[in-house]
C-alpha cells in the first residue's frame, strides 16, 4: 500500500468521528470578499459545501464584497468614505452598489451549481430578504445615511429554509420596512443571524492581520486578555464583533482567507487549521474509568521508556484506575493525574502527564488543581511527589523540595535509591 493510500485511510479515521457529530448541526459561513475575489478559491469552497450538505450540515452562508464594491465606486468615478471602519453609502452609490451585488452573488450562484453538478443531490443556494434593516444614523455628526444596521432577524423563516434542505446565502443587501435599500456590514449580520438562529458553529474566514499570533483555542476569558492587547486593529474590530456571539454560539472558528481548504480542516481534524473560541468545554476533565486504561497507557509509555514516569502496567492500571482523572479532547485522553491516599494526611501526586502536542496550555495545572480540590475533600494536609525532570515546574505551583524523611513511612521504605527522585511537598 503507498504512503498516499496509508495517509488518506488515517485521514477518513480520524473524520469519521467528526462526521457523525455534525451531522445535523447548523453553521453560518462568513465570506469576506477577499475570499471571494479568488475564483479558485469559491470553486473549492462550493465543492466543499456540497460534501458538507450531503454529510448532513445546515449551512447559512454570508457573503461579503468590500473589494469589490471599492472597485466598483472607483471604476464609476463615485468617491466614498469611511468612518469608524463602516462606509458611508449615500444615496447616489445605491445603483452601482446593488449592480455589484447582484452580479456578485450571480456568480457565487453559478460558481456554486457548477461545482456541484456531479454531486448525487446537489444543494440549493437560495437567498431572501430575511433581515429588516434600518438607518445606522447619525454617529459623531457624520451621517450614514443608507448604511444600516439589523432591526430584525426573520428567523424562522431561515431555519425552515435549511429545514427543507436548501443553503441560505445573505448579502450586504437589506431592506427597510418602507422599502429603503441598505448596505449592512456583512460580519456583523453573520455574527447576529447566528446568534438569532442558535447556530452551532460560526465560521469566520480572515485576514493574516486579524488573526496574527492568535492561538489554537480561546477561551472566553482568554479571548478578553487578548482583546486588551490585540496586535492590530484589524484584530480588535473582529474579536469585538465575535464577543457578542459567544453568549448564543459556543464555538466560534476563525480561518485563514488564504486557506479554501481551512473549513473542511476546521471541522473534520482534532486540531483544525485556525484559532477556535469557545464558551463551552473544549476538553473534559473528569474522573477515569476503566475504558480510559488504553489512551492512558498510550499517553504514558513515551515518558515511562524515557525514565521519566515509573512504567505500570495494564494490570495495575486498571486496578488502580479510580485514583486517575483525566482531560479528554474528542474521545482522546491527552492530560492524565493520579492521588494516593498514605498515613499521616498525607497524599501522593503520581503520574501528571500531558500530551505532548498539547503542553502549554495550561493542561497541567488544571490537573493539579483538579487533584489538589480531591485531596482537600479527602481530608488530606500535605500533598508529596517524586520526579526526576520537572521538579522547577512543581516549585512554581507551590511545592517546595523536602529530605526522605518528610515522606510517609511506608513511601521511605519503598524510595529508589537508583532513580535518586526528588521529593517535593505542598501544604494544603
């Protein structure tokens, strides 16, 4: 079997998880029109929506078109402004804006059933007028005039459009009640109608600028620090806007413009390919069972034939297994901690490892936490552990380095003289 086949069979492994638990979900899909401007680019794109639809995905598409609305004023002639990052769209840019639109959305439209025709039950790409907008107004005595803003959302009628099996496309287009055109800010309408609708992802494509020296994942805390030091504008101007989902939409995926190939990443790879923020879990931390024995052993035996860890076996293991809790990440246990209870309230810290691909984020402190709160309930006064490598980390948290003697009895008899562990210990 070639290294391509092998690689390809790992692939669909590790997706089949994934496929199962999207299936049914709802995403909204922001497009910004720097993506869009890339024809190859939203061919792939709507090959992969089709895949996404046929795996079974609700799929709300919001479509941007800065570039090309900027090249169409200026193509016309029309000079146009900006303020507080929004255009300023007064009454004589309306034609030349719902010209570029609509042939904008012409051609996504035709991008999207040419990349789907050989598909077995192709998508609909179909849109509406789905939000009520009204005037943005007047900000700082500038007035926006046919800039608007959402008023309301209509939607059920979106969630009975992805409920008959079509794909919902919004556009900056808007319309007033009593009839006005306006031009709305594009990411702030897909952050809004996923929100009203309760979407279970929202992903944003974006440029290097807003997503420079983000991480993997943010946590909604963390994406706070973040946003009191961003490292661009660009950046502030998006995570503010993302911040206003988090309460409705739990994970919120962030994605390289330049990447067609990012979304199908995103949602279908343990790690993805951009930054998540969540408000939920992204992990789980919780007490072991017997089913975690193989993805413990897994993750311990690198560091046990290093010399780490002291090796234990299967055997042991599963015996012992009520003393373990664990950090799972999509039914992989990457994060791992062990309590023994000895004389004298004192408790052993054993066996703290995490993934390697996962250290750095703080995983190894919430263990320790994690195993700190279960010793306080146990009514344990000290906690103490051996290493031989990390005993500098465990200082940071608290640990402070004792002689043999500070051990329980029963411990100072079974010591290692060979290994020449260090003993560490912590006041509870």
């Amino acid at each position: 079997m070639q290294q391509s086949e092998l690689d390809f069979i790992n692939t669909l492994r590790q997706s089949s998880r994934y496929i199962e638990q999207h299936r049914g979900k709802t995403c909204v899909i922001y497009l910004p029109g720097e993506f869009l401007a890339s024809k190859d680019s939203t061919s792939q794109l709507s090959q992969d929506i089709g895949l996404l639809y046929n795996l079974g995905l609700k799929i709300v598409l919001v479509m941007g078109a800065s570039p090309q609305l900027d090249q169409a004023f200026t193509h016309a002639g029309i000079d146009w402004k900006l303020h507080h990052q929004f255009r300023i769209t007064p009454t004589e840019l309306i034609p030349v804006f719902q010209q570029t639109i609509g042939l904008l959305r012409s051609q996504l439209e035709a991008t999207f059933s040419q990349a789907n025709c050989l598909q077995p039950n192709p998508p609909t790409l179909v849109s509406g007028n789905w939000v009520i907008a009204q005037p943005k107004g007047v900000i700082d005595g500038i007035d926006f005039q046919h800039t608007g803003k959402l008023r309301k959302i209509r939607h059920q009628a979106i969630s009975d459009c992805l409920e008959s099996g079509q794909v919902a496309l919004l556009t900056p287009i808007a319309y007033s009640l009593t009839g006005e055109v306006f031009n709305l800010n594009t990411l702030e309408q897909a952050c809004e109608i996923a929100s009203a609708i309760h979407a279970d992802k929202l992903m944003v494509y974006g440029s290097a600028e807003q997503l420079a020296h983000l991480p993997k994942q943010v946590s909604i805390p963390q994406l706070t620090t973040i946003m009191q030091a961003p490292a661009n504008n660009e950046q502030v101007l998006l995570l503010k806007q993302i911040s206003y989902t988090n309460h409705k939409v739990k994970r919120v995926h962030l994605m390289d413009q330049n990447n067609p190939s990012a979304l199908l990443l995103e949602l279908f790879s343990r790690d993805g390919s951009g930054t998540l923020i969540f408000s939920d879990r992204y992990h789980q931390l919780r007490s072991a069972n017997i089913e975690d024995v193989g993805g413990i052993l897994g993750l311990i035996e690198p560091l046990e034939q290093e010399g780490i860890l002291v090796k234990r076996s299967r055997e042991r293991l599963e015996l012992e297994i009520n003393k373990f809790v664990v950090i799972e990440r999509d039914q992989m246990i990457i994060g791992c901690a062990a309590l023994y209870e000895n004389d004298d309230n004192m408790a052993e810290l054993a066996c703290l490892a995490v993934h390697p691909e996962y250290q750095g984020q703080e995983l190894g402190s919430e263990l320790l936490k994690a195993i700190e709160i279960s010793a306080i309930d146990k009514k344990i006064k000290q906690l103490f552990l051996l290493t031989t490598h990390t005993h500098h980390w465990f200082i940071e948290h608290g640990f402070y380095l004792a002689d043999i003697s500070a051990l329980p009895n029963q411990k100072q008899s079974l010591y290692n003289f060979q290994r020449q562990s260090k003993v560490l210990v912590k006041s509870l």
